[in-house]
C-alpha cells in the first residue's frame, strides 16, 4: 500500500506547479544564492526537490544543481521543465533516508517540506537530516524550511488552507493537531493532471524551534539561525513568529 505522500506525487505534477505556496522561487532562490555568497562554483544538492523549481533556477544562474526525489512523475516534470529552461540539472530518484552521497556537496536545500517532516515516524524525520549531512563536505551549508510547530498552538491549520488556496488548489479539512506527538492529521482532497479528484488522509509533524536546533547540534552543525519563511520573501530579517507557518532554518557544519 502505498504512503500517503507516494500517492500525492504520483500524478500531481502541473498541478503542483500552480499551487500558491510554490509561486516564491525567484525570491526564494536570492536568498540563497546569498548566503552561498554568490559562488556558484559551489555543488548543491536539492532534497524533495519535486518539479525542479530551486533546482533549476539555482542552475540558471549558473549553480550545478543536483535533485532528488522520490517521486518519478515529479521528477519527470522536472527534467521537462530543465530541458524547456536550456539548463542542465542532475535530478535522479533516491529516498531521502538513503542517499548514495558521501561528502559530495557544498550546499544542500531542502525547500517546502520535501521530504521532511512528512515521514511517520521522528527517527524516519531524523534519518533525512543525517544522510543530508552525510552528502555534505565540511564546511558546508545546510537552508531548509520546515512547519513551524508555534503555529498551530496559536491559529487554526485549516483556517489558513482555506484562506490562502486559490481556484483549483489542494484543500486540507479536518484537521487534527495532537499536543503530544505535535502532528497534524488531516483529510486532502486535490485533483490530478488528469482531472481526477482524490482524497487522502494525510499527517505532518510540525517542529519547534529548540527541536531543530537539538538535532541540528547533535549532527555538528552550528551557527543555526531560525527565521519566518515567508513566500518568496526569505530574509534574516524575517524574526519567526507564532503566524510564520513554516520556518526557515539556516545551518552550517
């Protein structure tokens, strides 16, 4: 049976490109570009990288961009979309908790939840930051976003769903957050790329900031900053805030 994210992504490409929370990458793609310091002599390795969009911006601007995915129907686009592009991205399909990598990169992304923090379980969750590590050489940077855990203690999941979905997006209804192990469960409904509608019964965990930062440490990184990711607009300046959905964490090792 398949896993409620591998069922998602297996026809759920060109939708997935209009969906709203993906319209920021050019944004997106200049913050970290600056905290790359602009060199793009540096290797990066895109995580969950879904249609390519980081990816292959990174690449437009000169970056050698490698993506994975687990999703070959994503990845699929996401070679489509490089080829339209000109630009030249190594996407290949691994699970993120078993990466071939070993000291490979000099930067690696992990944008929009990819790949982390949908799995089942918190060590699946830990095994994708460790194999990311694993890729990366030393010194390295380490940019990700992931769901702010202060969010749903504060303001409603579903609420935000429905007030920021545009004509034809992913809807997200009952909702459930538990206290206790910090995961929202919830009832997807979305419609594929050929037009057939599908419900899922879906479930993230949500982080707080100490947690990331603890796990970040005990994988050696340091200098880690948290900050409000928000869409398009990533920015040091940007403290995390309780409304911030998501945050956006910035490490080196």
């Amino acid at each position: 049976m398949k896993r409620w994210y591998e069922a998602l992504f297996e026809n759920y490409a060109r939708r997935y490109d209009e969906e709203n929370f993906v319209q920021g990458t050019a944004g997106e793609c200049d913050f970290i570009e600056q905290e790359l310091d602009g060199d793009n002599s540096r290797r990066v390795l895109d995580v969950g990288c879904g249609t390519g969009r980081h990816a292959i911006e990174l690449a437009r601007r000169g970056y050698r961009v490698t993506g994975i995915d687990l999703s070959e129907a994503q990845l699929r686009r996401a070679r489509e979309k490089a080829s339209e592009a000109g630009v030249d991205v190594d996407f290949q399909r691994h699970d993120a908790r078993d990466l071939p990598f070993d000291g490979e990169f000099d930067a690696a992304i992990m944008m929009c939840e990819g790949g982390f923090p949908l799995m089942e379980t918190d060590e699946m969750n830990y095994e994708i930051l460790k194999n990311v590590t694993k890729a990366l050489r030393s010194p390295a940077v380490f940019i990700f976003t992931t769901l702010n855990g202060l969010f749903p203690l504060f303001h409603s999941v579903e609420k935000l769903g429905q007030d920021t979905a545009l004509e034809g997006n992913a809807t997200y209804r009952d909702n459930r957050f538990d206290l206790m192990t910090f995961r929202d469960y919830n009832v997807t409904e979305f419609t594929d790329d050929d037009g057939n509608r599908h419900k899922l019964h879906c479930h993230e965990r949500y982080y707080v900031p100490s947690e990331i930062t603890w796990l970040l440490k005990s994988l050696g990184f340091r200098d880690i900053g948290i900050f409000g990711a928000r869409l398009g607009e990533f920015s040091r300046e940007h403290a995390l805030r309780t409304d911030d959905y998501e945050m956006l964490v910035v490490s080196r090792k």
